[in-house]
C-alpha cells in the first residue's frame, strides 16, 4: 500500500509537471525556455502525444486540391466535349444524330448511317438553322472607318456579337469630311459668317471671308458625325404657323412665324437615316423652333404642298441633343431617312410670332445640325 501510494504521488507529480511545461509554452510562445525547465525523465505518457494535424490538414487540403483540380479538369471536358464528327468518318452507333455549331450561332447536324459495306459513317451536315439575325461568325474580325478619318476593328464574340471598340487614329482638330464650321469673328453685317470646310482628310481649310451661310448641306459620311449649317432667321419672311402631326398638320390662319428652307442632301451610295435638331449660332440666343421634312429638294410653296410633310412639327426637342429644350429635333421616332443620292428640305422656323418688342423670341441665327445615325 505504501509502494502504491508512492508510485500514485510520483506519477501525479510528473503529470503536474507535464501540464505545467505545456502550459509554459502555450504561454511564452518559446520552445527553447520550456525545453530548459522540462524534466529529462518526464515519461512521454505524461505529454501530449505529437501532433500530426498539420501534417493531416495538409494531406486535406493536398487532397482537395487535387479533387479541385480533377474537378475542374472533368468540368472543362465536359464543357469542351468531343470535337463535332467529320462527314465521311467512320461510325459504330447507326442512326446517331450529332448536332454541332454552324454559322452565326446556329446549328446543323450529321447522322450516322450505313456505307455499301453496312459500316457505319458520318453524313454530310444538314442546313445551318437557328442563326442570330444580323449576327457574325465568332472570331471574324471588322475593319470599319469611324469618326473623323479614324479606324476600329471589331471582333465577333462567341454570342455573334461584334465588339465596340473606341474609333482610334483620328486626327487632331479633326473634322467630319465635306461638313463646314462657321464663326461671326470679325463679320461686321449681321448673319455673314466665315466658313471653312472639311477637307478629305479630315483637316480644316482656312476661314473664309464674311458671308452669307448657306442653304444647302450633305450629311457626314459616317456614323455619328455631323454636318451643319446656321440659318438666319428675320422678321421679313414669314408664314403661317403648322401645329400638328406630319402628315396634314394644320395651318394657323391668325400667326405667321419667321422661317427658312434648307436642303440636305446624301451624297453617298448608302441609306441614309439621320437626326436633325437646332443648336445655339455663333452669336445667337435659345429660342423655341418648329422642324418640319419634306421628301425631295424641291420646298413646298402651296399650303396643300406644307400638309403633305414626312416628319416634324414637333414643338418640342431632345435636350441631350439641342443643349436646350427650346429647340425642336428630329430623333428617335422622328428620325428622317434619305435614300442614297436624295435630298430633303427642311422648313425651320420660329415656334413664336414676330414681336417686335422682344425680337430675340423669335429672330437671329440658330445652327441647323444634322447627325447620321445608320448607314446601309
């Protein structure tokens, strides 16, 4: 009993002792302090037993990872899956139908069917169907102009989608081909302006000298550039004031407005579809303004020739476009189309009668601009 008692109090010792040192490391953070003030005799019973977590959690992780990895290389096959059959291949499941991608996102198929010697072999592929309206072949590519002189490549995606890419190599100060920039600078007569034109290039030539803008104007040749001109309106050429939709508007028979014509043509081989909108002159004022198209170069003189117009007097406008509501616009679905080599004549004028007493409700120049929206 003795014997016992003290073999239970040396082993109760030593197991003391076993979570003291343990509980030094866990404290201090030190291996070297704690392998100092262990006992040399500590029985290993008394100690935790090595760990092999780590070594375990990275076996885990090694195994989850190759999981992972054997996943992702089972996913990507059966994304990828076998290459479509070849017509004239040969086959071992007759009557098996394989469909495979054609086209612009569409799809066609081939059938295994019995050769003269009863082998089996892939058929010819069937028509390609179901293809995206107006899409392209995924990794065609499209070199196409835009902007002012400048280039994009747009690349067809694996939707038959082609990409829109910023139009880049355009010049500095450039400008769209043929369209003409004005300013009153140092025009002494009210409504002359200098004019310099767009040269092939897409540079400016020099300023003219002072005079009148003109009246007829062709629109850029390519998509989102634009082509203006500015229109001088006064208090001496009036007519009667259209309200309404086009066609058969109504004319005021009481309120006369200033106005003038100008005549855009399409000097391209395309069909065109355009936006015209009003914008602020070079030394003018916002006012309110009436648009109004008409189909050929010849501008309406009777009242039953007004009533006959394809697109207009709206009396209101787009401001994103005009840069104030006070202008009219032709956009959206009053965009105007223009066959290639056509002219329209646009009736713009003021939505306001002449007052003599506030002339700038009504009067003074104001850009006619024109905008090309699709080219076909």
């Amino acid at each position: 009993m003795g014997r016992l008692g003290s073999g239970l109090m040396a082993t109760t010792i030593v197991c003391v002792l076993g979570i003291a040192t343990f509980a030094g490391c866990t404290a201090d953070g030190t291996t070297g302090d704690v392998a100092a003030t262990e006992p040399e005799d500590t029985p290993s019973v008394g100690l935790p037993p090595p760990s092999s977590s780590d070594d375990d959690d990275d076996d885990t992780e090694r195994d989850a990872g190759s999981s992972k990895k054997d996943a992702g290389k089972s996913d990507a096959g059966k994304d990828a899956g076998p290459p479509p059959p070849t017509p004239g291949d040969a086959c071992t499941d007759l009557d098996k139908i394989v469909e495979a991608k054609c086209g612009a996102c569409g799809k066609h198929s081939t059938v295994c069917l019995a050769d003269g010697d009863g082998q089996g072999v892939w058929s010819d592929y069937g028509t390609c169907t179901g293809q995206t309206v107006g899409g392209c072949i995924p990794g065609e590519t499209v070199t196409e102009a835009c902007g002012n002189c400048g280039t994009r490549v747009r690349v067809c995606s694996q939707y038959c989608a082609l990409s829109s890419p910023v139009c880049s190599g355009q010049p500095a100060d450039s400008c769209p081909p043929g369209t003409i920039d004005f300013t009153a600078a140092g025009c002494s007569t009210v409504g002359e302006f200098r004019a310099r034109t767009c040269k092939a290039d897409c540079s400016h030539n020099p300023f003219s000298a002072c005079a009148p803008p003109p009246t007829t104007i062709n629109i850029a040749p390519t998509k989102d550039s634009l082509s203006s001109t500015i229109v001088v309106l006064t208090s001496t050429r009036t007519l009667p004031k259209l309200t309404g939709t086009c066609p058969n508007p109504t004319a005021s028979t009481t309120i006369n407005t200033p106005y003038q014509y100008v005549q855009v043509k399409n000097t391209l081989a395309q069909t065109a579809t355009v936006s015209i909108y009003n914008g602020l002159a070079p030394g003018g004022v916002a006012f309110p303004t009436t648009l109004v198209s008409y189909v050929g170069a010849v501008a309406p003189t009777t009242e039953a020739a007004r009533k006959a117009c394809d697109k207009g007097t709206n009396s209101f406008g787009t401001a994103s476009l005009t840069g104030d509501s006070r202008y009219a616009s032709l956009d959206g679905t009053r965009k105007v189309t223009i066959p290639a080599g056509g002219t329209v004549s646009v009736f713009v004028a003021a939505r306001n009668a002449y007052d003599a007493t506030k002339p700038a409700d009504s009067t003074g120049p104001i850009r006619l601009i024109v905008k090309t929206e699709t080219l076909e």
